[in-house]
C-alpha cells in the first residue's frame, strides 16, 4: 500500500465530490500551495490511486430507463472457458459492470438498457447462446437506495 499522509486524503476527498477542482481550490481545502498540490495531485494519479476523471451522466435523461442485474453460472470451470466469458463482457458495451463471485453464480453483471426489449435481446441472443454460458438469470432493479464511486476514506484533519 502506498503511503499517504493527511493531505494526500484532503486531496482525495475534495476530488471524489468534485473531480473538476482547479489546483488552487484544492490547495485551500488541504491549505497547500497551489503547486504542492499540482505535484501531490501527478503523484496520485502517476501511482493510479486516481484512475481518471469522469462525468455522471442521467441514465434516465438518456433514456436507460432499466437496469438488470443479471448471475451467470458458466458451463465449465476452465481458464479457457472463463476468458471467453470475460472477452465477451469487454465486447457487450451495455454491461457497465462484471464481477466475478463465490457461491451459487460465477459472475454479476449490472447491464444497463432503454428497455425491456433490450435486455431481452442481450440474455437470448448474447448470453445464453454463448458457449462459455450455462444458466443466466436476470432481476430488474426497481429502485436505486444508494449509488456511489466513493472509496470511505475518511475526512482528513
């Protein structure tokens, strides 16, 4: 773990609830120059503790008005079989999210979709025909309680 002192976390709060600050409206939450938070802030993102900046879009505003939750089981538990799983995740652009599991399922993807229709056409004609798939099964999210890419790290200071 790379080590990061209490500015660092100031830094990293501020960015996580507004990744658009400026340099100079970093440096008067950590109350650093402008410039030690210039560097502080390359240092992060060169050791990928930021990964990126990002916009949150309105998925409903654009029109993705069903978001699934879908468990895959694979056919078989082989490394050949789990990489032509995850190459066709890759390819699927509506899946925005693929975790690989322990328990009943192998893996949970959250697949976001305008429609019912949509999602319909992913399971029977991307899914489910895939060879490296054996069972698919999908719950449709009624209502979103919480969503967040915030790590808890804490306020600093």
């Amino acid at each position: 773990m790379i080590h990061l002192d209490s500015f660092d976390l100031k830094i990293l709060a501020a960015l996580q609830a507004e990744g658009r600050l400026t340099n100079q409206e970093l440096a008067d939450v950590a109350r650093l120059s402008a410039s030690q938070c210039s560097r502080r802030r390359a240092r992060l993102e060169e050791e990928k503790i930021i990964q990126g900046y990002y916009a949150d879009l309105s998925a409903d505003a654009l029109g993705f008005n069903v978001i699934a939750l879908v468990q895959i089981t694979l056919a078989t538990h082989s490394p050949n079989n789990a990489k032509r799983f995850r190459d066709l995740v890759r390819r699927v652009d509506a899946i925005q999210e693929a975790y690989a599991l322990t328990g009943d399922a192998d893996y949970l993807l959250k697949i976001a979709l305008r429609d019912l229709k949509s999602l319909s056409d992913i399971v029977n004609n991307v899914l489910m025909p895939h060879e490296s798939v054996a069972h698919v099964r999908s719950s449709i999210v009624l209502d979103c309680l919480k969503t967040t890419r915030r790590l808890p790290i804490g306020k600093a200071g």
